[in-house]
C-alpha cells in the first residue's frame, strides 16, 4: 500500500511530504483497519508540515488527521463494528468524553500520532463514529476538525438557540461549517472574508450579513452597526492575537467567543483584555471535541441533512497540490484528497 510521510529536515520545517510504499498494517486489540476513502485538510496540517502545530510530535508521520473509510478489518476484543461499516474518526485517539486531559495530546492523529493520509490505516475502535448514511466519504472526511470545532464551540459551549447572532471570521473550513450548523439551528450568521466573490457563495449557504475585512479594516464597526450596536451572541475567533481586540469590539455584553484559531499568529493579543470583563463575556478555548460530541454533531447533521461545503477534490496523487491549494487561501470550505 501507499502512504505518505513528513520526515523532520535539519532546519526544522517537516517538508517536504514524501509518498511511499509500506506493508498493509495489522490492528492490535481494540484496533481497527480502515481502508480511506477520502481525507481533508486543515490549517493545522500546514502548521504540523512547518514545524509549528503544538500537537505536532516534531517526528516522522504519516501526515492529516482528518480522514473517512470503511472498515477492513477487526482486531482482537473489538466490539459493535463490522467490517465494511462506515466510519470516521476523531482527532484525538483517548477523548471519548467529558472534560479534556493534556493526555490526549499525545495521540493526536496527523501530528504527535500516524495520521491519515495512506491507503489503510490502524485506528483505536474508542475513536470511531458511525459515517452519517447521507455524507459521502469526501464529506465525512470534512467533519472532524472543521465541523467538531465549530459543533463544540456554538452548541456544546456557546448554548446556540434560534435567533442568537453569530460571528464567522474567515471562510474558511470551520467559519463556513460555523455558518452551516448556526444558519440550521435558526440562527443569524455574519461572515467576513477578504473575497466579495466568496461573500457571495456564503450569502448562498444562508449568511444573514457580510463583510469584507480587506475593504472594511473596521469590519468591527459594522458588525456592531449591523446589530443595532448589541454586538454579536457569538464568535468563530478563527484570527487570534491579531483579530482578538476587534472580535471584543463586536461581541454583545454577555456574549460567548471561541478562541480556536492562530491565523494571526501565536503570539499575545495586541489588545487589552478588559472588553472581556467588562462586558461579562465567556471565552472557551476550543480544541477540535470528544468522540462523544462528535456523536451529537453527527446525528444533528443527519437530521438536518447538511453536507459540508467541499472546495475541490484532488487525487492521493496529488496531496501535495491540495497542500498548496489549501495554502494559497484560495479556497472556501474544505479541501479534500479523494482515494476512490
Ligand atoms: N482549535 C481547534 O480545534 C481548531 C480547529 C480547526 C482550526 N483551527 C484553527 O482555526 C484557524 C482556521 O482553520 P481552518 O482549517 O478553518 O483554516 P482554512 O480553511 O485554511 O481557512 C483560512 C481562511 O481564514 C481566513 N483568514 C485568514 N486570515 C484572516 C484574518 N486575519 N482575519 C479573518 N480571516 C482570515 C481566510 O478567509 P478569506 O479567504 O475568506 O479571507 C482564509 O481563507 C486556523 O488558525 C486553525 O489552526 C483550530
């Protein structure tokens, strides 16, 4: 079988991606082997390949956490799954539920652990969920970053209902899987991008408003105009340390943000923190979600029958171009390596 590999260079960076010929890998007990059928990529992923992902082991790996198959094969003691059975599986190896552990860093998948992007992988059983029957393997392969992140952040955290007003920076794969879950639960999404061309594709997918942040510098001003000046329920902080002080400006007093994203950087915020406090608002770190967050997203998802919004799709041949494609910021959604 083919698989690719990141191996550590002497300078640092893990570049570049190499493809390679490897045995087919045989589950242990309470494993599984999946044969993928599609992958997709995340920002992390082009953080792991530059070195700079905090759940990036700085080894050799087989590279990207997100990926969709069939099972191939069952390992000893494995119960409720056949072989054949559809599935996914989440990023980190041992959170199955409840509150996080710094543990689980150690088994994330496509960064401290082997990930995805080979034609059969061994996973543990405890990090499976069922494929939902209306996704297709290219976008069950879209769910378990992008969309968990956004599922963890508005609902599991953020308590979402109908009518809240939401803040998606970017579009992105987890602001336009934010736009998707929020716009279902009834609520008003307002999307930034620095595109008008991809402003208008997330009008499509139901964004109440939106604003161009290349065009609009103060995009803050007008999220704040655009809610009566009450500011946002809740926002997708996809940016960072340098979106941070703005994402303040628009939240309404009382207000949930999710920090998730490091787009600007890792630094600290160039912004006093004081909004936060002085408008009584919540601030949750998020971090992808458990295998039993991913089980609520997933039945949420059948019954709003949504399919994840998929940029392209490239060949396993061609991984490295969807690399680059994801680089370039050109897309909107996912990007996906499809296996057949
Ligand atoms: N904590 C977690 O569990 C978690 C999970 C997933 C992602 N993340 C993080 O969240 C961020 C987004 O990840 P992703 O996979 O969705 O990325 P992505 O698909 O690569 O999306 C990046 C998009 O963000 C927008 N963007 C870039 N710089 C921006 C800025 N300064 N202000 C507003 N928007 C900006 C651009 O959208 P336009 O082209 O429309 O301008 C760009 O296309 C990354 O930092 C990633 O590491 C964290």
């Amino acid at each position: 079988m083919r698989q690719y590999r990141l191996e550590p260079t002497a300078a640092g960076p893990m570049e570049p991606v190499k493809i390679e010929d490897a045995p087919v890998p045989e589950p242990g007990p309470g494993e599984v082997r999946v044969r993928v059928r599609a992958c997709s990529l995340n920002y992390r992923d082009l953080l792991v390949r530059s070195g700079k992902s905090a759940s990036g082991g700085g080894g050799s790996v087989i590279p990207l956490s997100d990926g969709a198959g069939e099972i191939d094969a069952l390992g000893e003691g494995v119960s409720g799954w056949e072989r054949g059975d559809r599935v996914v599986a989440g990023i980190f190896r041992d959170w199955e539920d409840g509150r996080f552990e710094m543990r689980f860093h150690k088994a994330a998948l496509g960064g401290s652990a082997d990930g995805v992007l080979s034609e059969f992988v061994v996973l543990s059983a405890a990090q499976l969920v069922r494929l939902p029957g209306h996704l297709t393997f290219a976008e069950g392969a879209c769910l378990p970053v992008a969309a968990l992140t956004a599922w963890h952040s508005l609902v599991e955290r953020g308590g979402l209902k109908s009518g809240d007003t939401v803040l998606a920076l970017g579009t992105g794969g987890v602001s336009i899987g934010s736009l998707q879950i929020a716009a279902a639960l009834g609520a008003k999404v307002i999307v930034t991008s620095s595109s008008d061309e991809k402003l208008e594709r997330a009008r499509a997918l139901g964004a109440w408003h939106t604003v161009n942040y290349a065009t609009q510098p103060d995009w803050d001003k007008t999220v704040w105009d655009l809610t009566d000046k009450r500011g946002v329920d809740h926002i997708i902080e996809v940016g960072g340390p340098g979106t941070l002080g703005r994402s303040m400006n628009a939240i309404a007093p009382g207000g949930h943000i999710g920090l998730i994203g490091v787009l600007t950087g890792f630094e600290a915020p160039e912004a006093s923190l004081f909004p936060l406090l002085a408008r009584n608002v919540d601030l949750h770190g998020i971090y992808a979600g458990s295998r039993a967050m991913f089980e609520r997203m997933n039945a949420f998802l059948a019954e709003k029958a949504i399919h994840p919004a998929i940029d392209r799709e490239f060949a396993f041949d061609d991984a490295l171009a969807a690399y680059d494609w994801l680089e370039s910021g050109r897309h909107f959604g996912k990007v996906v390596v499809n296996l057949g």
